[in-house]
C-alpha cells in the first residue's frame, strides 16, 4: 500500500484508504514514541524545511519533533524574521530554500491555497501545515485518529463541531474527514460564524448546543479565533459563552457520555470551561500526543514516494 | 515455476526439538534470556520453540516479544515497492539480558544488521545471538552468521526458501522454488 498523493494538501484530495494507511502507520509510530528511544532512522537521507508564515506554537513544535523522531534533517524558517518582509515572492522564498537541497516542505501560509499553488511550481513534497480558513489537514487526522482510539471507530459515530465554522481550517478538514469514515457531521454556533452553503457539503446547522450535544457522541469545541475576526460577530464573549461554552452542568445533564475534542489553544472559560477541558471526557492531551504519531506516519508515507537519488 | 521440497514436516519437527535443546544447553532455564521474534515470518518459528520449551522441557516464563525493523531497513526509498511495517510487542525489559534472534530464513543479513540497530532502542542487552530454521550459505551482503541453524541450503539468485507454517499456511515444511 502507498498513499495516492504526492503531497498532503487538503483532506479534499486523498481517499478514506490514504487515511486508513495514515493510521495503520501512526499506530506502528505510536509505540515508536512510547519507547526508551524514541527516534527510527527511516528519513535520516531527508531534509525537510519547516516554512511557516504565520504563528504557530504546537503544529510547529509537533512537526518538528515527529521530523526528528524520523531522523530526518530540519531547518526552520519562521516569516516574522525572514527577506518575506523584505517583499520576496513565495516562490522564490521556497526556491531559494530548495536549491539548499530540501526534500520535503512543510509549510503554513495565511492565503487559503498556498500549499495547491506551490505544489505546481516547485520539486518537493509538500504538506500543508494550514492555509488560512482553508484547510488543515493534519489535525483532522488526528481528530479523528483519536476518535478512533477512543471509540474503536469512526465510522457510524455522530460528531458535532461547535463555535467559529466561519474561519476555521480545522472545521473543513473535520467534515472531509469525518465523512470519508464514514461518520455524520453537524456543525453548531452563532449564525454569524457559520458560513454560507456550508449544507452543500452534507453537514447539518444546529443553533441549539443543547440539542447538538444531546445528538453526538463526540464534541469538537473550537476556538474563537478573535485574530481572524476583522468586524463583531456576536455581542460580548460573555453572551457567547453562555450559548456556546462548554461547562461541568451542560455535560453532565446529557443522557451518554460524550468525548469532548479541542484543537488548542484553549480560551479556557470561553468555548470551555477549565473543569470540562480537565475531565476524563476531554481526549485533548491525547490529540496532542497522537499529533506527533500521525505526522510521523504522513511525512514517512510522503517520503517513501520520494525516489532514492544515487548521486 | 518448480518446488523442491527441503523439509517436510518431520524434518521440521526433529529440527525444531534441536533448535530447543541447543536453546537449553546455552540459557539453561531462561533466567536472564528473552527470545526476540523477527517480524513478519520469525514469529512463527519464536512461538513454535516457545511452546517447546514449556511444554515439553517444562521451562516456564520463556520470554517472548515481536521486533518489527521495518523503519530501520537500509533500502527504504529503494525498493519498488512500499515497506509495510509489522506490529513490535516487547514488553519487557532487554536491558542487561541475553537476546536470542529468531529468524526463518538468513539470507543476506541485511534483516538481522536492522534488528541489531532496532534493539538498541529498547536498551543494550548484555550478549545477543541469533538462531535461524534455514540457513543460505553463500549469499550474504554482511558479515552475519547463526549461532543456531536449522538447515543449511545452497541456493543460488533466481531461487527462494518459502516457510510455511501449519499455522499459517495449513502444514510445515520449507520448499526451494525455482522462479
């Protein structure tokens, strides 16, 4: 088995037998990383280039350590301190990377399509580590890997993703994923924050967190991305929280046990209260952990369609 | 296509009584032994001597674990086809023990000189050796020998030494097949 994809660009463009490869792969790395030493020396003839154009603290940190659990060469590159202030174009800021002799681009970029347009132009396998409200793919996949370790499966599962749809790459990734396994998808929050025709892709609206919550067996609360928000989509933080925030009673008058999902950085008291993010409900820390996992299986899989050069 | 048969299952069963007896003569009762299965086709071969040893020498708490090298081969990138990695299940401590390999087939070496890098991982064990059912004299890539070995075979490039298992593959015996 190999991926059908020479890059990991978006959820939309590989298929429900690349994810379940994905995880197969991630579960070999999870014990990997549960060793005394936690590294293999699979990519140790790769160099792979950390591009990141906007902040990033966890994706960055959990790319870089699955790269050199792999063995992998690393060199990052952060915009804030880059010649990109200096007006370079994106192309060439990568081909003068690449003529470094990168293999591998791992790269996040605040225009949703970077990754797709960068792909055409230059040699190397790309994964997009997020492109603005567009598409994250590696957190859906572990999304819903730990769905899986947790339920046993994905498939039938009922998933509701709560807050800010409007601006979230995780959101969109979720949904392709979710329903390539298989599972049902409602999406839940102010009018404001959920966009438009989001039911063309097969997901439904509910306004109600009572009732969504009531529906799923997993909820994927997300954050309020206040730095994407350029006018007021609901009143006060307090008025949100009080519809959309997650707390103790909320969970507790619901008739299962539901897992509950967050992508950090947590608003703590915002979309989730401190109580709810610490419980035995919450599988956050897990996404972390399983994080690192699914992205030593996605560089190891892309790398191995990488053909051995001689020179 | 032709097949020669090595061993039927007989010679597979008296080989395999050996291989356990040889085992004793060096690890008397496994105090301080673990035996590591190759994964994918040495698993076989581990659980079969495992089960030997405890049941017809009665030597309890053989330890067994599964060592999968397929993130440490060397020809990664190489190879037409895709590696598939196997399930590793050690879970215990190698740490100052003597590890016994367990291998069907020793080819090229190449397997063995992974799983020698893959066990480091697990800590540094005092002494490791290594034991095969079938041995291919003459077309190693390294300098890697058994300590123990089934059966040794002259085989040359176009040959393959098949293993099958009754487990696995309805019988024991090991064939030459000629592609």
């Amino acid at each position: 088995m190999e991926l059908s994809v020479n890059h990991l660009l978006g959820i939309k463009y590989i298929t429900e037998a690349d994810i379940q490869l994905i995880f197969e792969t991630a579960d070999h790395f999870k014990e990997v990383i549960n060793r005394p030493i936690k590294k293999v020396p699979s990519l140790r003839d790769i160099t792979i280039a950390n591009l990141f154009f906007e902040n990033s603290t966890r994706t960055r940190l959990s790319f870089e350590l699955a790269e050199k659990r792999l063995s992998a060469d690393v060199v990052n590159f952060s915009a804030a301190s880059s010649s990109v202030k200096k007006g370079e174009t994106l192309i060439d800021t990568v081909n003068n990377i690449l003529s470094m002799k990168v293999d591998m681009v791992v790269m996040r970029h605040p225009n949703p399509g970077a990754g797709v347009f960068l792909s055409k132009h230059i040699n190397a396998s790309i994964v997009n580590a997020g492109d603005g409200a567009h598409e994250h793919p590696t957190q859906a996949l572990l999304d819903t890997y730990s769905i899986r370790e947790r339920l046993g499966d994905v498939a039938g599962k009922n998933v509701v993703i709560v807050g800010d749809i409007l601006h979230s790459r995780v959101a969109l990734s979720n949904i392709f994923a979710l329903q390539k396994l298989g599972a049902k998808v409602k999406v839940c929050g102010p009018k404001t924050l959920i966009p438009k025709y989001i039911e063309k892709l097969g997901v439904e609206v509910e306004s109600n967190l009572q009732k969504a919550l009531n529906w799923c067996d997993v909820a994927n609360m997300l954050r309020v991305q206040n730095e994407r928000m350029d006018i007021s989509y609901f009143p006060t933080t307090r008025e949100y929280t009080q519809q959309y925030g997650l707390h103790m009673e909320l969970l507790q008058s619901l008739d299962k046990e539901i897992v509950v999902m967050h992508p950090g950085p947590i608003n703590r008291g915002v979309e989730i209260t401190t109580e709810v993010a610490d419980s035995g409900q919450a599988i956050i820390l897990d996404q972390v952990q399983n994080g690192v996992a699914v992205r030593m299986a996605v560089l190891y899989l892309l790398a191995s369609k990488i053909k051995h050069n001689e020179d | 296509m032709s097949q020669k048969v090595l061993l039927n299952a007989t010679e597979v069963h008296i080989a395999l009584q050996r291989l356990a007896c040889q085992l004793i003569e060096n690890h008397d009762t496994f105090d301080h032994t673990v035996l590591i299965g190759i994964q994918p086709r040495g698993v076989y071969l581990a659980e079969r001597l495992k089960k030997i040893l405890e049941v017809d020498y009665k030597i309890i708490n053989v330890k067994l674990g599964y060592l999968d090298i397929t993130f440490y081969r060397d020809d990664f990138r190489r190879s037409g086809k895709p590696l598939e990695a196997n399930k590793t299940k050690i879970d215990f401590i190698v740490e100052g023990k003597k590890v016994v390999f367990i291998d069907d087939v020793l080819y090229t070496g190449r397997s063995i000189r992974s799983g020698l890098t893959a066990i480091q991982s697990f800590g540094r064990p005092l002494e490791i050796e290594l034991l095969t059912l079938i041995d291919r004299r003459f077309s190693r890539h390294l300098p890697i020998q058994p300590d123990y070995r089934g059966r040794q075979v002259d085989a040359i490039g176009d040959e393959k030494v098949l293993v099958h298992w009754k487990e696995n593959d309805g019988k024991d015996a090991v064939y030459l097949v000629n592609k």
